[in-house]
C-alpha cells in the first residue's frame, strides 16, 4: 500500500501533519531530527493555532533510514539545503504515479525535477507563516506577505514544474485544503520568484538586524534595505523569464524600481504601515534559525539571486553584502542588531 508522507515535520510540515492527520489522511512522517522525531514519538505532536487554541495528532513518525513503503504523495519540508539528502531517501520509495511536493522556500523544482522526473514534481508556494517552538511543538502565524495585500490570497499556491495546472496540482491541491485554503496555478515559477522577492527582501534583513517581522517593518534602514533588494531580486526574476509586475499584491514593478533608486519612498511607506498588521510573534524563518544558532538558508535566497544575477550580467550589490553578512551572522563575527545593518551601506 502507498503512503502520504511528511519528510521534516518542523514549522510547515508541523503544521501539515496536524491538519492532515485530523482530517484522517494518516500521514507518515520521516522526521531526520532526532530531538524531534522522539518528542513526536513520545507525546505527539502539537499545533498552536493563530488564535491561540491548539490541535494535537499523533502520526507514526520514522528516522529515513527506516523508511520501508512505497511513495504515493510526499510532502518534502526541509531546509533547501538538505534537498538532496532527502531526495537520495526518497528516489527508491517512489511510486511510478506518485507526486513529490517540495513545501520549501527558494526555487528547489530546478533540482528536484531532474532527480524525480518533471511529471512528478509538483510545488508549493506558501503565503502563511510557522514557527518551531521547541520539539513536538509548532505555531502557525500570519505572513507579512498576507499582511495587507489587495486581493483576499490562499495560504498556498499548488503548482506542476514546467506546465499549467492540471490533474496533479489539482490533486495536491485537494489535499492541502485540509490544511490551508489552497489554489492551483498555472504558471509555478511566476509564484515562486514573486515569494522569492519576498523572502529576500526579509529574511536576511531580519537575521542581520536581530528583528522580528514587526519590528522590522517599522525600521527605517530595514525598509530602505529590503526594498533594494526587492528590486535587485526583480531584476533578476525577470532576466530568469518571469517579470513580475507587482510584489505582496500591493506593489507595483516601477514604484519598487523608483524607490530602491532613491526616486519615491511609496514602498517603504506601505512596509511600514504593513507592520501594524503583523503580530508582534510573527518573525521570518530566517531569524528562527539564526536564534537557535542553525545553519541558515541564505544561500538559497539572496545568495541565489546573486548567483543567478552573476549569469545575466546583472549587478546585485545589495543582495551579495546582506549575504555576506549573514554568513558573519552564523560565524558569530556579527552580532544581530539594529546597527549591525548599518553594515549593508548604500
């Protein structure tokens, strides 16, 4: 028999697990965290829910190396940089008709497809947020990305790698509706670069500056900040084939271009009034790293964007100091602070 299966039950696949369990889907979690996979083990796994009520389940959850079943669906939650490890896992266990779901941040379709076959690999661009709190705990929270958008967005977009949506984003979609309300799309890559510029603009900023999403929001230099690297990030997209003429449903292209060059400052102004819709525990996956002192996915975000601008002859000064800087950030050579963005320039 194939089983649906969570690879990485932390903040995003937590938060799956329990809502997939209680709609009685029975996931099996393959959890490579030891800490974690024993907590769940032992007394289950917990969600706390935005309005502060929680929702427990209690899946049978296995190390990798144990797994033993054929693949139907898998839902892979890990950090990018753990990609392939996991893929390495998986491969063997695939079902011919099964569907490998990357639910991570960056674009991490581009090395999945060529592993799993591009018929099988499916994404999820989600626009909620999550925490870790400790083993066999996570929270869900609202997103920035969500915090003021004009147009009423799901909490994930579903999406084939290379082709419209048809009958396997649909089917994934269906069973992430248990979860998030969730739509599918038609063109996977266009989302993806949209929450690209979204995590690059914020999350490094937040490692560096020590901050929470709220309390970055409402900083001047962390607002200067990310809005270049927004438009850095844009520039980049669309040299990659998939312009964007807006960003977090509120900001057009050229208001984005006009402030990172120093013409406007229309984008920082709506950042900054985006803040007082953020909850005060709302922070990005980045800075939960950082204060757990965890390898971070920097590389993945704007170091991505660097590497990808380097190939397009496309100057990204912005994104390769914040990058920079976060790996001092890990090395322990900077401090997170407020001043310590002072240490971007421009």
């Amino acid at each position: 028999m194939s089983r649906l299966v969570v690879y990485g039950a932390g903040a995003i696949g937590g938060q799956i697990t329990v809502r997939l369990a209680n709609a009685g889907l029975d996931p099996l979690v393959v959890e490579p965290w030891d800490a974690q996979r024993e907590a769940i083990l032992s007394r289950g796994l917990t969600m706390q829910t935005e309005d502060g009520g929680e929702v427990h389940a209690s899946p049978l959850t296995i190390a990798p190396h144990e797994l033993a079943e054929e693949i139907e669906l898998l839902f892979l939650c890990v950090k990018s940089y753990d990609t392939m490890e996991a893929l390495a896992v998986i491969k063997p266990w695939l079902a011919d008709d099964s569907l490998l779901v990357s639910m991570q941040n960056s674009i991490n379709e581009e090395w999945v497809a060529p592993e799993v076959g591009a018929a099988r690999t499916v994404g999820g661009v989600i626009l909620v947020n999550g925490s870790f709190l400790e083993p066999g705990r996570v929270q869900a929270a609202g997103s920035v990305s969500r915090a003021s958008a004009a147009a009423t967005l799901p909490g994930v977009y579903v999406g084939e790698y290379g082709v419209p949506a048809g009958t396997s984003a649909r089917r994934v979609a269906a069973v992430l509706g248990h979860v998030w309300p969730a739509e599918p799309v038609d063109d996977l890559l266009h989302e993806r670069w949209s929450k690209m510029v979204n995590n690059t603009m914020l999350n490094p900023v937040s490692a560096v500056g020590g901050m929470r999403s709220a309390e970055l929001l409402a900083n001047a230099d962390a607002r200067r900040i990310a809005v270049r690297l927004a438009a850095e990030t844009m520039r980049v997209a669309e040299a990659e084939g998939h312009p964007l003429a807006r960003i977090m449903g509120d900001y057009e292209a050229a208001d984005v271009y006009a402030n990172a060059a120093g013409e406007s400052d229309v984008v920082e102004r709506g950042l900054e009034a985006r803040g007082a819709h953020v909850g005060p525990s709302a922070m990005t996956s980045m800075y939960q790293d950082v204060r757990r002192g965890r390898k971070t996915e920097v590389d993945y975000f704007s170091g991505l964007v660097s590497q990808k601008g380097s190939t397009h002859g496309i100057a990204t000064p912005y994104c390769d100091a914040i990058t920079g800087l976060v790996h001092r950030v890990e090395s322990g050579d900077v401090v997170p602070s407020a001043e310590s963005l002072r240490l971007v320039g421009g």
